[in-house]
C-alpha cells in the first residue's frame, strides 16, 4: 500500500501546532509534531485586530514550521486559521502576506467547519460509542459544541467565547474573585442560550472534552494518581468527582501556584481559570460520572478528511 506524508498546521487564537504524518488510505503515523504558544490573540483579541507583536510571533513560528515541512520534502501542506484570524480586521492581510513570504496558504475556517473538523478528529481517536454525546473544544478564541454520536453530528455550533477572550473580560484577580466567576457564569448564561436548548433537545448522555484544557485536566489528575498517561493512548478518562476537586484546587491559587501544580504545563497556567470555570457551567445542564477527555482535536480531523474524504462533508 502506498504510504504519503502530510502537513497540517492548526493556526489557534493560543497555540499553533504541526504535525507530520505519514498515511495510507486507513491510518496515519505521526513523523513529528510541536506547539508552540503563539498567542496571537493577545492583546487584541476583543477589539477584532491582531496585535502587531503577536503578528510578529506568527511569522516567526510558521517560518520554522515550514522549515521543518521543507526538510521532510512535504509538499501536502494544510494549514488552519481559526477564531483570531476569521475576526480579525486584519486577518486578509496576514493571510495574503503568509502566503507571500512564507508560502503557507491558509484556510481560514467559519465556527461550522471548525465544528465539523473537531468532530471528525474526536471521532477518529475512538472516543465515541452508540450514545449521544456532548463534545467540547475550549479554544482561546472560540468554544466549539458538538452533539452526536459516532455516527453524526446532531447539531454544532462555534461561539466566540474562548479562554483568551473570557481572560480578559473577568480574570482581573488572581487568584479569581468569586464575584468575577459570578459575572463569567451570567455571561456563559446569556450567550450559550443555543446551546443549553440544543441539550435540553437531544438529551446527551455523556461529555467528551477535545485536546487542550482537557488534556492538561487528565494530566493533573494521572500526576495525583501517581501515574503516567500512556502512550499512544488517545482516549482518556476524568471522574467527576477528581474534576470537581482540580477545579476548586485551581481556582484558589495564584498563576505562581497553579504552576507548581503537578501536570500544569507553562503555556496553559493562564487560561485554565476560566477554561474550567466553563466546564463547571457546563455541568450544570449535563449529569456525567466522568469527562471523556479525546487527544484529538481539530488537526487530526484534518487528517481524517485526508485518510477518507468523503468525511469533510458538513
């Protein structure tokens, strides 16, 4: 069977990652990958403009990445922007120059096909069974849900509410004022309206979190587990009660602290606040005994329109 090798960079609002895959028709293997925390949100995010200096790190990181593209001889490159590039004024004109300096074309995504592509990733990694479920990715631009099994996505929708917009709309304190968490939560309330009658409609029975905090989440609790994630494992599992506990933990200390937290990596120790304080609102509207945690995300689902195409479909 003949094997070819791909390219996908997922440009997010917090993190820009790569990977190098090598793939026949049915599975992928991983050549190499890294993340690199860009923030290309910083600073700009809620005036719907990329700030200068976080255009600067941009550059600067698909530079190498396609340094690193070149050097494998890939020339299957597939490159994603998400919610900080789509709202941005700005966001054509740092396209079009990506593409003119760097070579790198990008595919700026709606919230829709940013839905569809973590659904498509969420359900490569295996962590879907007959049930309906809920699925979540927390970026740092936009949250995307998704309710479906393995078979469909029922319904999905992107909302830019993203932990780097959230930071700097509530997070003023640190550690965080209840009375911060409180002005979070009637916000979540007001913009999430679609989403709560979306539950209240299809009944999930189950919540699966995709990469990122949830990732970070799995890590803190296998470290108070005193035990070591698998690898080549994409599919993880958060008791609820551990979560609850994580996430008392993690509201009452300062950046400093949450730091030293056993799990905590550097580029997450800002945003997992308010990333959690979602989950927690989440719950609310969702009974589970445990969080599905799914290593995949938006980039293998990339990588699963590549293995079988007819996938792509919304």
């Amino acid at each position: 069977m003949s094997t070819r090798k791909a390219a996908v960079i997922d440009m997010g609002t917090n993190t820009f990652h790569l990977l190098l895959v090598e793939l026949d028709n049915v599975t992928f293997k991983t050549i190499f990958k890294e993340k690199i925390p860009v923030k290309l949100g910083k600073g700009g995010i809620n005036q719907n403009n990329l700030a200068e200096d976080a255009v600067k790190r941009a550059f600067h990181t698909l530079k190498h990445f396609k340094n690193l593209i070149d050097g494998e001889n890939i020339d299957q490159v597939f490159a994603f922007a998400t919610s900080a590039v789509r709202n941005a004024e700005n966001g054509p004109e740092f396209v079009k120059t990506v593409k003119e300096t760097i070579g790198i074309n990008i595919q700026v995504l709606s919230g829709e096909e940013e839905a569809q592509m973590i659904y498509q990733g969420i359900r490569l990694s295996g962590s879907l069974n007959g049930h309906t479920e809920l699925m979540m990715d927390i970026g740092g631009g936009s949250v995307e849900f998704i309710i479906g099994n393995s078979q469909v996505s029922l319904w999905k929708q992107s909302f830019e509410i993203g932990g780097q917009r959230l930071l700097e709309l509530f997070h003023y304190h640190d550690p965080i004022l209840p009375e911060e968490i409180d002005k979070l939560e009637s916000y979540l309330e007001e913009k999430l309206q679609p989403l709560i009658e979306a539950i209240q409609l299809y009944k999930p029975v189950g919540l699966v979190g995709a990469s990122g905090t949830f990732d970070t989440l799995t890590d803190i609790y296998f470290e108070s587990m005193l035990q070591c994630k698998l690898t080549g494992r994409h599919v993880f599992e958060l008791p609820i009660e551990e979560y609850e506990a994580i996430h008392r933990m993690i509201l009452t200390k300062n950046k400093e602290e949450r730091l030293l937290i056993p799990g905590m990596i550097p580029m997450r120790v800002d945003m997992i606040v308010v990333a959690s304080s979602l989950i927690e609102f989440i719950l609310r509207y969702i009974e589970v005994d445990f969080i599905t945690c799914s290593h995949y995300a938006l980039k293998e689902g990339a990588i699963a329109s590549l293995l079988i195409p007819e996938q792509t479909a919304l």
